[in-house]
C-alpha cells in the first residue's frame, strides 16, 4: 500500500489566537514546515464557535491582541472598550493576511486521531477529512474552552423546536423575534447572550442552576484619540501586562479589603463598580486569599443586585449564595440584572424545580410546570480545559492514551507538555495559567517558550524530547498547592475543577500562582538546559 501521508516538521492543531501565532513563530523564526489543522470552517477558534449573540471579550481590547509585532499593534485600532466577537474574528483574519498564514492552513480537518511512532520518531495524524499527515512535532493549540458541555435531558430529541449550543452557534443568523425562548445557564455566556436575547424574543425563561456575581462591563465606543494615545504607550502598557499576574494591565493597588477604613472600602468599590470590568476585582489584593476581605465585596455585589431588581424574589433567586465572588471566573455584563426586571423575562431557579424532561412543545419542570418554548439555547459551558485535547484520541508512547494518561485529572508538566507523550506541547494546557488570565499574554508566554525550545533541540540534532514522570508529578502538585492557598477551590461546581461535567476527576486545572511567576520559572527551566526535559538523539 502506499503512504498517501503528507510530511511536515510541525502540525499545530488548531487556527485560533495560539496556532496562528505558533504558525507564524515556527515558519518565520525556525523555518520548519508547518501546517495547521483547524476543525472549523475558518479562523477564528473560540471566536469562530461563539458566535451567539452579546458574545464579546472581557478583557479590554487593545490588551486582547497580539503584542509581537509592533507595526501590528501601530495598524489596527480597536472600536470598543471591549471587543465584540465580530471585530476580534475581523482582527485575526487582518493578522493572517498581514502575515500570510492561511496558505499553510487546512480548514474543516478536525484530528480524530494522533499517535506517537517510536521507531520513526514522528507523530501520525489522522483528521476526520481521512486524510493523514506525519510531522517530527505535534502542537496543540486547541483552546481551553472549546468543548461543548451538552447536558443530557430526558427527551430533548422530542423537542420540535430550534436547539442552540452557544459555543456551537450557526453562522446563519438566528431569529428570536415572536418567539418564546428557554436559556440554560447563568455563567459569562448565558449573562451576555439573556439581554441580547430578551431584546427580540416574545418570552424568555432563564433556567438557572446556580445563581451569579456579574460586574457591569461598562463598553463604550474608543475614540480615535485614544488608540493614537495607546501607541504612543505601547511599552508601558506591554510592561504593565508582563509584570502583572493575570496579564491584565492593573498594578496591585497594594491594600486589603478587611484593612481598609470601612467607608473608604465602599468608596473604592463604588468608583470601581462605575468604571466597570474585570478590574473591579482587582480594587483590593486580598478578594481571592481572604474569606471575609471577599465576604465584603461579595455583600456589595448582592446589594447592587437587590437595588438593580425590582421583583424582591426574582432578586434573591438572583443572589449568589455557595461561592466566594471570584472563585468562578466572574462574568461582566450590560444589563443582565436588568434585564430581570422586564415582563416577558422569567427566571426559574433550578434548585427548586428542577429540568424533569423535555416534551415535544418545551420543557418539562419537575414541579409539572410545562414551559412552552420555540428554542432552547444551551448556554452551559464546555468541557474545559482537557475535553478538546482527549477527543483528538492521542496515543504516546506504547499506545499510551491521553485519557488513561488523566484518568485523575490531567499532569503535566509547566502545563506544556505532558510524560509518555513525546515532542507533543500544549499551549495554554492545564497547569498553565491560561484561564486565569488575559488569553493573549498566555499564549504568547507559552508559544516564545516552545519555539525557543523547538530551536534549540533542533540545533543540536534531538530527534526526541520528553518529560519525566516525576517532574510532572511535582508540577502538578505544586499547581494544586498554590490553588489551594487562595480561595479558587472554594467554588466546588466550578469548570476550574472540571465538576461542571458529570464523571470529570475534580482537579484545580490552571495555575493560579500568577503569569509573572509562572513567566520567571519557564525562563530558569530554559536557563538551566531544559530542566525536567529529556532529550535525545
Ligand atoms: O460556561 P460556564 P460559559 N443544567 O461553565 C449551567 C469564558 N467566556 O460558557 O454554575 C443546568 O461558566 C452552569 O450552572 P452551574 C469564561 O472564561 C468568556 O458561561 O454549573 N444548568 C452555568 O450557569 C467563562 O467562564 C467570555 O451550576 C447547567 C452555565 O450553565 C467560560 O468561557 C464570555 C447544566 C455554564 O457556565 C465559560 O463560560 C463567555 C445543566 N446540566 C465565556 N450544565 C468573555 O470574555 C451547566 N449548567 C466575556
């Protein structure tokens, strides 16, 4: 039989924010022949599959771009505080085409299946196109949210109406108008898409299984003026993001909630509700590492909330009651809470009356209510983290599957890389900061850092570079360690610990002792010859 494989130094999974800029590092910078295979239809990742409506950014948008390339940054300006998810996809597609990225790019190749040939020293992958390629070096650059988490209900294939997975959402443009819409899921997605939603539809019925804290986004439109301004300090704003642990540019104001003078706390808290974003969290240092700093700020989200909703109920259904403000990743809205007080908005509490089943019309409570409904949106999440990385059906050495590999939770090592699994790296992989910071800043950190690598076993001929048990099983633990010294775990349903997905082994997956830290630390591994890493020829 002959092989029909195509060959290449490098596959990188995947076309988002991470592969694109993978691509570009290992083509201009290593010149190895490279290909990316990306699932989707097009560019984008994340943003190619989110495209429900009010999805947007929640870091600010001239933080949420690539820092790389200055002319990049001096070229494209940004038309909002925070950018939509149309305008981030029109900015990806403006960096392939400025760096010409798609000619190395299949689309519509999902990899169902990769494996490690010891003897050749070279993964084979296979895509769902049937088509196979080999390369000396896999990469995945597959996102951290990107596997639908689809609930199972009794009878939902009944249902005659339209069904909607946010992060599955349809190119065509989906119409709300007269129609009576169910939405399950109150986390980032369910909270932007409801008032966007509310807004066309007849009715709208929340189905909420645990209430949400939510910061008001607070988006406006940016001036000329000021992306001219923000070029002018392109540096200081690149500096700010390094130093910081999250890769937001905020410096830690250096003050605790509990310290702080009561009524100067609250006027802090009030300029920084005002001003809006993720950064309201950041007023204090000490929200996620004491509980009664957080309990303080977490009473002044549920007071905005009771003062915002009209209906003393529906406000108290809306309150936040099992986990510390922060400890799932906080949402930031426009008018979400608001929206509760329109007539055709309902809000069902789900602890309460549970989902029974679904029937041909609607949805069926566990009380006997029947919600007659024209569309179901699932706004429940994914499978983060690790979902997109074992569906892809990934075999090291010996066969050795990913899965088995994580059967308790993923272990990696710097959440690159992973024992048994050789010349495979992750990008923002579990037991990498990733979710817990502004993406782009991750990415690039990770993507320097395996190119740097990829550089220097190829000048010194390594054909295979793989990582030993034990510094993994160190890392992991250490990534465990520092979690559990802030209040992070404290939200016991949280997708950080994989309890969203029923049988999913609950381990804290990002690490949370800051991107600055976790930045110093892969540089001493570099400095150190590769520590943990093995190489051979
Ligand atoms: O998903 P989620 P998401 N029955 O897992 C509920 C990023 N993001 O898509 O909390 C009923 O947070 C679930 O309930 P519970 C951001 O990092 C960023 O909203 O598990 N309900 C929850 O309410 C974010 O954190 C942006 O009890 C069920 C909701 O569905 C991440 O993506 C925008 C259920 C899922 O919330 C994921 O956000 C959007 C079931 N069987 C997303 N299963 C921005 O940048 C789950 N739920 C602004």
């Amino acid at each position: 039989m002959t092989d029909t494989s195509e060959n290449f130094d490098a596959i990188i999974v995947g076309a988002g924010f991470s592969g694109l800029y993978q691509l570009y590092c290992l083509r201009e910078k290593l010149n190895l022949r490279t290909r990316v295979l990306e699932a989707g239809g097009g560019l984008g990742g994340t943003w190619y599959w989110n495209r429900y409506p009010g999805a947007r950014c929640d870091s600010e948008s001239h933080t949420y771009c690539y820092y790389f390339d200055q002319s990049l940054l001096e070229e494209w300006s940004w038309s909002e505080r925070y950018p939509g998810q149309e305008e981030i996809l029109k900015y990806l597609n403006f960096c392939a085409q400025k760096f010409d990225l798609e000619r190395d790019i299949n689309y519509n190749e999902r990899v169902v299946d990769a494996s490690w040939d010891s003897e050749a020293k070279l993964w084979r992958i296979k895509t769902q196109a049937e088509k196979t390629y080999c390369a000396s070096f896999l990469i995945t650059a597959v996102g951290c949210l990107s596997s639908a988490n689809m609930p199972t209900i009794d009878g939902l294939k009944n249902f005659k109406g339209e069904v909607y997975h946010t992060g599955q959402w349809p190119h065509e443009s989906v119409n709300f108008t007269n129609k009576s819409v169910v939405v399950v899921g109150t986390g980032s997605t369910g909270i932007q898409a409801i008032p966007e939603i509310a807004k066309q539809a007849k009715s709208v019925y929340v189905l909420q299984r645990t209430p949400n804290f939510s910061v008001p986004a607070r988006n406006r439109p940016l001036s000329k003026e000021f992306h001219s301004k923000f070029v002018s300090q392109i540096d200081v704003w690149r500096s700010k993001m390094l130093e910081s642990r999250h890769g937001h540019p905020w410096v830690a104001p250096n003050r605790q909630v509990r310290k702080t003078d009561p009524e100067e706390r609250i006027r802090i808290m009030e300029a920084a509700w005002r001003h809006g974003g993720l950064g309201f969290r950041e007023s204090f240092d000490d929200v996620l590492l004491d509980e009664e700093s957080n309990t303080i700020m977490s009473d002044f989200i549920r007071q905005k909330i009771r003062d915002t909703v009209k209906d003393p109920e529906t406000a108290k259904k809306l309150l936040p009651k099992d986990h510390p403000f922060g400890t799932k990743r906080p949402p930031i809205d426009t008018q979400y809470f608001e929206t509760f007080n329109r007539e055709h908005v309902h809000l069902i509490d789900l602890k309460e009356n549970g989902i029974s089943s679904c029937f041909s019309e609607g949805v069926l409570l566990s009380d006997g209510t029947k919600i007659f409904a024209d569309m179901i949106v699932f706004a429940t999440g994914f499978d983060a983290m690790t979902g997109a990385l074992q569906k892809m059906n990934i075999r090291g050495k010996g066969g050795f599957r990913l899965q088995e590999a994580w059967h308790a939770g993923p272990r990696t090592y710097l959440g690159l890389a992973v024992p048994e699994f050789p010349n495979m790296f992750i990008i923002t992989g579990p037991g990498s900061p990733s979710v817990l910071t502004n993406m782009p800043r991750a990415i690039e950190q990770n993507v320097d850092w395996i190119t740097d690598l990829l550089s220097h076993v190829i000048q010194n001929d390594y054909a295979e570079i793989g990582v030993a048990q034990a510094n993994a099983k160190e890392w992991t633990a250490h990534v465990t360690d520092v979690a559990n010294k802030t209040l992070l775990p404290k939200a016991n349903h949280s997708w950080y610990l994989g309890a969203n997905v029923p049988g999913k082994p609950r381990v804290f997956m990002p690490y949370a002792f800051g991107l600055n830290h976790y930045r110093d630390h892969c540089a001493s591994v570099a400095k150190n010859g590769y520590e943990g890493f093995v190489m051979t020829k």
